[in-house]
C-alpha cells in the first residue's frame, strides 16, 4: 500500500514514523516548504543567531533514507479523489492508496488597506523566515507587529535581537488576554515593558500606508496616530491552509472536516494537525487544535490506526502546552481560560519581584484541580498529569506541590510563599510534604 | 552536521554590531592581550615584566567591563544573540586566527619553551620574563614556562568565570558550578602546589583535586620516588615516616591519589553521575566552561561523530592503562624492558601524543573550530572511567519532562559533548550518556523546561521511549 503524506511537518513526520515502525507500507512525504522536516517552532532562533538552519532539523538526513520514507519537494496543486492522485506543481501525477492531508496553517489577513505592500509580512512558514532577512537587510529605523499573541512576541524578540526598535499593536486591554487570565496577562505585559518594547494595548491597526515606490511607510491606528516604519509584521494568529483544496470533493469548513479518525468524507483520505477540524470534537477541546503538541498525537494515533488496522478515536488526555515569552518560560497543565467558569474559582499567587506566578483554578464545590498556569517555573508533565485525571483536590496538590517542581537544582523554591498566602486566603494550616526526585517518584508510582 | 540550506543570507545583520561602550571595553582586553603577544615577539628588546601589570589590567578590567555592558542592560535570561553571525564564534576568519594562534602558543609551550623565552640556564626573556614578577612574589624565583602557563590558564579561568556567571546570573546551578570550578583551579590546582613547593622543594608539584589517569604521571617512577620518602622506603620504618615532613606528605599524596581513584571518584560518580568532576572541579573542564563557553555550539553532533568519539576515548583508556601498567612493572621490578619493549618509549609516546598534542594543543587550541570539550570528549581517559560509571553505575540522568518538547534543537545545539539531547527529549526518554558532563547548559536554554539534570534511584532511569505522550 502506498501512503501519501502532504506536508513534512511535525504532524505529517509523526504519522510517518509511526506507521514506518509498525508496518512496511511505502510513503511518500511531500513539502513545497523544505526539503527536510525541521522545527517550526524553532524558526526565530535561527534569526536570533541561537542556531543556523541545519541545527533546527530534529533527525539527521540520512534518517529519511534509512527509515524508507520517501522525500519529494514539490507543492502539491489538487487532489483528484476520483482517481486517487494528487496533481503537482509541474502537473504531474501521484498515486496513492490513503492520502494524509497535515498541511498545516497560514497566517490570518484581515484584508486591511495596504497588507500586500512590499515591507509587509507574516511569520510562519521558512519563506516568511527568508522575507524577514531580506525585508530587515534594508534600513529599518521601526518595525511595527500587529497582533498580540505568540507570534507577535516571538518576533517581537527576533527584531530586538537586531536591535530594531519595535511598537505593539495590541486590540486587547492586555497581552494575550483572551487566553490568559488579568494576573498572567499582566505580568507578561510589564515584562514586555521592561524590554523596552513600544507596546500599545487597546490598540487596533487602521491601515498600513505606503511611500512613492510601493514600500510600506507608516501605519494608520485605529486612534489616528501616525507610526512611522518600514516593516509592518501581521500576526494575528492562523488558520487552517485549506485554499488549495477548494476544488476537490474533500468537504472543509475552517478547516478539513473530519471525525475522530480523523477520516475526512472521503475514503482513505484524512487530515491531521493544524489544517484539520473536529466536526464533534472531544469533550473540552477546540474544533481545530494548532499547537506542536496536538499535532503530535494527531499523527501518532493515525498513524497507528493505519498501520494496524485500528480504528482508535482521539481522545487525549488532559491538555496541556507551553510558551516563552521573552525571559519568561509558562507552562499549562488542564484548562485555565481567561475567565473562571461558572462553578470554577481561582487561587493566584505571584512572587515579590513580579516574574513568577502560579494560578490554580479549580472546582468550587469539590476543590479539584481543573487547571494550572505557571510563569517562571516549571512542573513535572506527568505528575500534574496524573493529579489531573485522579481529579485531586486542591489542598492535596499544594501540599505535595513540592514534588511537582521541574527547575533546576538549587533554584530558590517557590512552595513556601505560596502556601502562606494558601494558608492566609482559605484559613487553612497546610504543611508542604516532602520536595524533591524521592516525594516525585512515590506520588508517581502510588 | 547536516548540510545548511542556507539562502538565509546572514552577512550583514546589524545585531552583530556593538555599542560604543562595548568596543570599547573589548579593546582595553584586546590591548592587554596584545601586550602578551609584544612580550612574545619582542624577543629580548624590552624589559618585559614592565608589561606584566599593564597587560592583566587591561585584560581584567576590559574583560569585566565588556560582561557590564553586553548583559547588565538586558534583563536575566538566555544570552545567545547572534553567536552564529560572530566571525569568532561562528568558525569565521577570527575563530581560525584565533585557533591558530592558541595552537602556536601551546606547541611552543610544550616543545620549545625557548620561543617564549624560557631560559633554565640564565635570566628569562620576552614572554617568560614578563611574567618572573608574579613567580619572585609567590615562590622567590625565575618563573618556568609550566608557571606562566599556570597563571594564564588561572587567569582566563577566573575572568571568564566572572563572564560566565554574569551571563547566566538567573541560574543557580550555574553559578555554583563556576565557583567551583574557579576555586579548584584557583586553591588546588594553582596556589596550593605552589605553597607547599615553596615550604619543601623535595615534594612533587602536586595538583590535589588530579587524578590518574588524566594525571598520567601520577605512576611514574620519579614522581612515586618523590612521594613514597626514599628514606622510608630503604627502612620501611615508622618513626622515619613521622619525623620526616616531606615522607609524611609525600606518603598522604599517594594514599589521597589511590583513595581519589578507587574510592571517592567512584563514591561520588555513583552519586552525582560524572559531573561533579568534569564541571565542578577538572581544570580541562574549568576552561571548557569558562573560557570555552562561546564556543561550546561547535561541537559536531552527528551520529558519526558518537561513533569516532566511542572509538577514540576507550582506545586512549586502554593505552594508559597498558602505560600505566608497564610503568610499575619497571619500578617494581627494576627492568626497563617488558616482552622486549622499552616501557619508557612508551610513556614517552603517551605523554608526547595524548598528553601533550591532544589535551594540550588541540584540546585547546583547536576550541573555536570544534568546540571547547574536544579532548574531554574523545581523549580524557578520565572522562572514559566517569563515563562507564555513569552510564552503568549512577544514579545520574537527565529527566525528560513528559511530552513537553518542542523539537526546536536548542539542547544539542549549545550541548558542548556534541549529545543530540533532542533525540532524547522527543521521545520522553531520559538522557543517560557516558559522555554527559552535567554542565545543566541543556536545561539552562531548552525554552520549554523539558530538562532537568537529578539524581535517584538508578531504576527510575528511563531507557526506553515511554508510552507517555500526553494522550492516555
């Protein structure tokens, strides 16, 4: 049987190697982007001089070779789901048995006034990546980001990097704040502000004006300010890359619908990863999931369904992800939305100097844990994990909070400050249990 | 490493420019270090120990300042900013002239001492002598080129541990590991032979934290002879051993260097995994996390290299061992012959090859085109011995936190072993590698705190992919 992969990313990768390891199926990984899979995620550090492109490729070349998953570079133009081939750039015809589409995302553009001038871009792809080093190879005195999300931060940090001094056009009242709760979006706002960053909040794009040649100028505020620059970068998230697929008989809304097979309407054809969308999708997730994580499992679980003949539903355990904005590291174990669910309350604790805090959130009548932020420290997956699915109260967790910590030896704790304001808050007398590898390996185990 | 696609034309990127400040701090360094290289090259022109002062105050001060400007400015974080775009640290026309020139200096150090105008017979010139002021103060004499070699590497290792810790002043492990490894070199391996050189001439200059078979002399005849009092020796008479000053040291030298082979190497190694000697006390690896910071990203990380590196490392182990083991048959047994070989040749050839062209010369010299950990890593015989406890006998990993990895590369790139750590994470395995020195840099850049160096029972090692990755 051959299967046929479109895209080469983290999605496309895992579905291949797990049907690679279970079976001898040929497949074919097709990309139009690069010819070897690297880490997207990864991008801005090669623009940062962190690391050059080759160091982003998480398996070495010969890996492909060796593993028999065949490589083609070519952008892929249409699917003839009648015939089971895919059309290629130069028209030229592929066969396949089972199709799997993880063609993941593209920048969302809003169609403001003046998006398609030259000096105006999105950073997603590793062609964005290139535009950037030719768009900031010419003299920029401002760049200026549009949206206020993780990408706009992460390139908030690449042009700094470069010493170009950069403006935020934030619409919401504080960072991120449609994902994160006040406490979190605040103290990554004053940290972006501690960098020196421009950041303007409540504050939308009006319209991005050019000079004689073409060339962006300035932008337009929604306030009427004039911000004079000649880089506007638009981040205003992505959404699933379904343009090339209007023709076809694949059915899409957002994005590629499918099941939790991830089976499309179409026989032997699926969609995994960024592109995909959930017409009924697990209890608690999104209809369209678009971080590294989630794609992950996407290709893990179809491409052992494939390779054994399974028809296993996805059905993920507690989320979870992660981010650094900046100096500042977060990670998230369940769900913290950025405003507590009616039967869900809150405990917050932030550190003296502002740069570390960790929000509980949990059920009011039981206490359980629902969900858990932490900005400036890290905690152990699996453990948080297993509290999570064991559906542990909250004294439970603070108590043993100890055992969760991931950072690195010696690193002033945290669990001290935080259970005095625990205590102070509920009129509690908790005491910390054992911290450490030991109180982490007999929680784990039990 | 793989092949670079590339097209990212990076040759002009602005970042890589200093503020005024900054040039010029770096050039107060950089003239001290020329005054060096004057010294060097004037031969017997000037009074060279006028230059001695200047230059380290320069060096110091210049050094400290340039930390002051590139990281107090900025808030505490990662620092590796346009490292890739620095003709020094990126293999540019500066990191080879560099790496030519540390080379230059050390094959004159060990082969032709006289070039930097050492002189046993008469009074020192040019770089020796520039340095006899420091030796007068400490030990009342003309200083020898180990001597000069002694300061400079104490010197670098003390400045650019202030650097490394400035940079990484938001981690603790970090900081604590420099300080130790500053004050080992600085206590143990520089003033405290020193001082008791002083005290008794008849003692072999004795570094107290080495150890065979990094200290491969360690065994040799003479430096047994030195330690082992030839008085006690003919009499094997107690009262002689605790009369005579220099028997009773000499005698705790070589109980302290057998018990730091046989019993607190492998104590603390089953406990702390290698790491607490190859970067909390070597000097080899003092350097490396110091001086050799900015270049820790070049070290090669292909599966290749793993391979050449196994090869090479336990092929130096079984040599010295052989060495060793030739070398006491000799002074047992008074022969200088084993099945016909002459075991002094191959001491000789050792210390020649291994000793002096590979840890001396290239595992420094060759720092900003490989790496800074070259000879830790496919020479040390030392580092061999920790490895195999480590990866057998230790209760040392590298925890990989759940499927929290991203993949983005940032750990094997700034990885000074040349490990692919990603590999690892990805799959939510633990790392466990003979080769893993424990410097925590991983952990310290891994962006989505995924790494974590600890210490538990050997059992809770993960050595397979788990099944966990956040699905069941």
């Amino acid at each position: 049987m051959k299967i046929v992969i479109i895209g080469n990313g983290i999605s496309g990768v895992t579905a291949a190697r797990h049907i690679r390891k279970r079976s001898d199926h040929e497949i074919l990984l097709v990309s139009g982007e690069t010819d070897y899979f690297f880490s997207r995620t990864a991008l801005m550090y090669i623009y940062m001089g962190h690391m050059e492109y080759h160091h982003t490729k998480p398996y070495e070349d010969w890996f492909w070779e060796k593993n028999r998953i065949d490589l083609l570079r070519d952008w892929i133009t249409e699917v003839d789901t009648d015939n089971k081939q895919l059309v290629r750039s130069n028209g030229f015809r592929i066969n396949y048995d089972k199709l799997i589409i993880a063609c993941g995302s593209r920048s969302n553009l809003f169609g403001w006034h003046g998006q398609d001038l030259d000096g105006v871009q999105s950073l997603y792809s590793y062609q964005d990546l290139q535009q950037l080093e030719q768009n900031t190879n010419r003299k920029v005195d401002r760049a200026v980001i549009v949206g206020g999300g993780l990408i706009g931060i992460e390139l908030a940090e690449m042009l700094q990097s470069r010493k170009i001094p950069t403006t935020l056009l934030v619409r919401e009242k504080s960072y991120w704040d449609n994902v994160l709760p006040p406490g979190e979006s605040d103290l990554i706002s004053r940290h972006i502000r501690e960098h020196g960053f421009d950041l303007r909040l409540g504050e939308e794009l009006d319209k991005i004006l050019p000079d004689e040649n073409g060339r962006v100028k300035a932008v337009k505020t929604k306030s009427g300010e004039l911000v004079n620059t000649q880089l506007v970068c638009l981040t205003a998230g992505v959404s699933p890359n379904i343009s090339w697929l209007s023709n076809s008989s694949i059915e899409t809304k957002r994005g590629i619908l499918i099941n939790k097979r991830f089976e499309t309407n179409i026989p032997d054809i699926y969609a995994i990863g960024d592109c995909a969308e959930f017409r009924d999708p697990p209890p608690g997730r999104r209809n369209i999931e678009q971080v590294w994580y989630t794609g992950k499992m996407h290709g893990e679980i179809l491409g052992k369904n494939i390779a054994d003949n399974n028809d296993d539903q996805y059905n993920p355990g507690p989320w979870f992800n992660s981010a650094k904005f900046l100096d500042i590291e977060y990670q998230t174990y369940g769900t913290v939305y950025p405003k507590n669910k009616a039967d869900e309350n809150s405990f917050y604790w932030e550190d003296d100097d502002g740069k570390r805090c960790v929000h509980f959130v949990y059920n009011k009548d039981t206490t359980e844990l629902k969900g858990i932020n932490l900005f400036g420290i890290r905690a152990r997956h699996d453990l948080f994990h297993k509290w999570l699915k064991e559906k542990r109260t909250m004294d439970y967790v603070i108590e043993n909070l100890g055992a969760s910590s991931f950072d690195p030896e010696f690193y002033r704790s945290y669990e001290k400050k935080l259970i005095k304001k625990y205590n102070e808050e509920f009129n509690a007398n908790l005491k910390l249990k054992k911290r450490g590898f030991s109180a982490f390996l007999n929680l784990i185990n039990t | 490493m793989g092949n670079s696609t590339n097209s990212l034309s990076i040759a002009n990127s602005d970042g890589a420019t200093l503020t005024a400040r900054q040039r010029i701090s770096l050039g107060l360094a950089v003239v001290g270090v020329f005054l060096i290289f004057l010294a060097w090259l004037s031969g017997n022109l000037f009074n060279t120990s006028n230059f001695l002062w200047p230059s380290l105050t320069l060096m110091t001060i210049g050094t400290l300042w340039f930390t002051y400007e590139t990281y107090a400015h900025h808030p505490d974080g990662i620092k590796n900013n346009n490292l890739w775009f620095n003709s020094l640290t990126n293999r540019g026309t500066i990191g080879w002239i560099t790496g030519i020139l540390i080379t230059a200096f050390y094959v004159c150090l060990y082969f032709f001492p006289s070039l930097l105008g050492y002189n046993p017979d008469g009074a020192n010139i040019s770089l020796i002598k520039m340095f006899d002021p420091i030796s007068y103060m400490i030990k009342g004499e003309a200083a020898s080129q180990w001597f000069v070699y002694g300061v400079l590497y104490t010197f670098a290792i003390l400045i650019m541990g202030v650097k490394f810790i400035m940079k990484y002043r938001h981690n603790s492990y970090q900081i604590f590991r420099t300080i130790s490894v500053m004050f080992f070199q600085f206590g143990f391996a520089f003033m405290l032979p020193e001082i008791m050189y002083t005290l008794n001439e008849s003692l072999p200059y004795y570094d107290w934290k080495n150890m065979w078979p990094l200290n491969y002399y360690f065994f040799d005849s003479y430096n047994l002879d030195k330690m082992i009092d030839p008085g006690f020796k003919q009499s094997m008479d107690l009262s002689t051993i605790m009369n005579e000053k220099s028997g009773l040291i000499g005698l705790m030298m070589l109980v302290w260097g057998l018990l730091m082979i046989f019993v607190v190497s492998p104590i603390l190694a089953f406990f702390f995994g290698k790491r607490w000697y190859c970067s909390w006390v070597c000097g080899c690896g003092g350097l490396a996390e110091t001086a050799g910071d900015p270049f820790r990203h070049l070290s090669d990380k292909s599966l290749k290299a793993w391979k050449i590196e196994r090869w090479m490392i336990h092929l130096v182990l079984v040599i010295v061992v052989i060495m060793t083991i030739l070398t006491l048959y000799t002074y047992f047994s008074g022969s200088g012959k084993f099945l016909g070989v002459d075991t002094y040749w191959v001491r000789k050839v050792y210390g020649f090859l291994i000793g002096s062209i590979f840890a001396g010369v290239i595992g420094v010299g060759f720092y900003p085109l490989m790496g800074s950990r070259v000879w830790c890593r496919f020479g040390c015989p030392m580092a061999a011995i920790l490895g195999i406890q480590q990866k057998y006998f230790s209760k040392f990993r590298i925890t990989t936190n759940g499927s929290q990895c991203i993949s983005c590369g940032n750990c094997s790139t700034y990885c000074e072993m040349g490990i692919d750590v990603r590999w690892y994470a990805q799959r939510g395995q633990d790392v466990v590698r003979a080769s893993c020195v424990g410097c925590g840099i991983c952990a310290a850049v891994c962006p989505r705190g995924v790494l974590k160096l600890e210490n538990g029972p050997q059992d809770s090692r993960k050595l397979e992919m788990p099944e966990f990755t956040g699905i069941k």
